[in-house]
C-alpha cells in the first residue's frame, strides 16, 4: 500500500478481518442482524466505512466492510483503499465485496462463472510505469 500511495496509485486491497477492526464495524453489523431477523429476510447487506491501523501499517487507512447477514449467519468482508471520494462519492465494485463461497460446490461454480478476483489498482495522474516481479496473489 505504500508504495502504492508513494508512486500516485490508488488501490482497492482485500483483507483480513481482526477483533479490532470487527469491534469498529459491530454496532452497524448488530443492526443489519437485527433488521434480518424482524423482517424475516433471507438475506440483509449493508456498508460501513472507519479509518483503521494496522500494527504493520504507517498510518490509518480507509476501511470498508461489508456487511451481510442471512438466516445461516454473519459474513463480513474489509477491504482497504486509497479511494476517498475526490471525484465525488467513489462506490467499490460489487465483486470485490462479494460473498465468500460456502462450500466446495459454490467455490468450483464460481470459478466457471466469473473471472477471479483481484486486487485492483486505478492509476492517478500523471500516469508512470510500473512493473511488478511477481504475479498479485488471486484468492
């Protein structure tokens, strides 16, 4: 990420989630479980936004879950990005956030459905050349 924001280039990076970034994120996820439950809906997705640091990061990032509650429980996925809306209101892509496949079923047939996931970088101007040793991990 950093050498990302040192070269002009804007990026959209999955990541893990942790019991303090969860804590950041559980009163809107609390919400969405409970709103679930009293409609009786199959399934319910929100988004929240914080600012998180990392113990491996420089500074605080802009964090983004997702947020999904369905009658088998709560899925929550982070992604970081240097997105911040000075276009406007910047809107991630939906795959990027997409459910996690739930069975090796579910995983094979996405596979053959979709192109893979990711990581996605926008590039800022001016534009300037960048290559990369090694492939980005697909996960």
């Amino acid at each position: 990420m950093t050498w990302c924001e040192n070269n002009g280039i804007d990026y959209i990076f999955g990541m893990s989630g942790t019991k303090p970034l969860a804590r950041k994120v559980d009163e809107v996820a609390d919400d969405i479980r409970t709103r679930r439950a009293i409609d009786n809906l199959p399934v319910l997705r929100g988004y929240n936004e914080t600012r998180h640091k990392a113990k491996s990061w420089d500074r605080e990032r802009r964090t983004v879950a997702r947020i999904e509650a369905t009658m088998l429980g709560l899925d929550i996925r982070f992604v970081v990005t240097s997105l911040d809306g000075r276009l406007g209101r910047v809107d991630l892509p939906q795959p990027v956030l997409r459910a996690r496949p739930s069975r090796e079923s579910d995983q094979a047939a996405i596979r053959h459905s979709s192109p893979p996931i990711a990581p996605a970088a926008v590039r800022r101007s001016p534009i300037k050349s960048a290559s990369f040793s090694t492939p980005p991990l697909i996960g």
